[in-house]
C-alpha cells in the first residue's frame, strides 16, 4: 500500500518542485530584465546630468556675451562723439542767450 502512495507524493513533490523551478526561472528573468532597465536609466541618467551641465555652461556664456554686448551698445548709446554735437549747440545757443540778455539788461537799464 505504501508502493501506491509514494509514486503519487512523488510526483506532486515533483510538479511542485519544476513549478517552484519555474517560477524561480521567472524571477531570476524578471530580475535580470529590472536590472537591465535599471543599468540603462543609470546611463541615460549621466549623458542627461552631463548634457544639463554642458547646457548651464553654454547658458552662463550666453549670458556673459549678453551682458557685455548690453554695455558695449550702452557706451555707443552714451558717447562723448554721439553727445559732442548737441553739447556744443547748448554752450553756443545758450552763450547767445546770456549774452543777448546782458544786452537788453544794458539797453533797457540806460
């Protein structure tokens, strides 16, 4: 009677064995796929780290060019040959006035 029950036992600890093995085999798979995707978003992680600090650097430099472009055309904007003309013309017209006062101050004092 026992000879009847041991292959029975035997074969369901066998069937649980292989699906044990089985999913065992999953995982270890599933494991292996996790740890590819993990491997790969670690790489694309640095090139991302590497081209965002390429990116800042390009930016400060941009930045840098900006602002001494800004005070170049500010210097343009406010140069002494661009403010020569019309200083001139004040000190003329205005020396025409004053003069042209002290004049009639003169003529009219008399």
């Amino acid at each position: 009677m026992q000879s009847s029950e041991e292959p029975s036992g035997s074969s369901d600890f066998n069937q649980e064995f292989e699906q044990a093995l089985a999913d065992a085999d999953r995982a270890l798979s599933d494991l292996r796929e996790r740890y590819r995707q993990v491997r790969q978003g670690q790489g694309r992680q640095g090139a991302l780290k590497r081209r965002l600090e390429e990116l800042q650097q390009e930016l400060r430099e941009v930045k840098q060019q900006l602002e001494v472009l800004e005070v170049e055309l500010e210097s343009r904007l406010f140069s002494w040959i661009r403010l020569q003309e019309p200083f001139w013309q004040a000190v003329r017209f205005g020396g025409l006035g004053l003069v042209l006062g002290w004049i009639l101050h003169w003529w009219i004092g008399r």
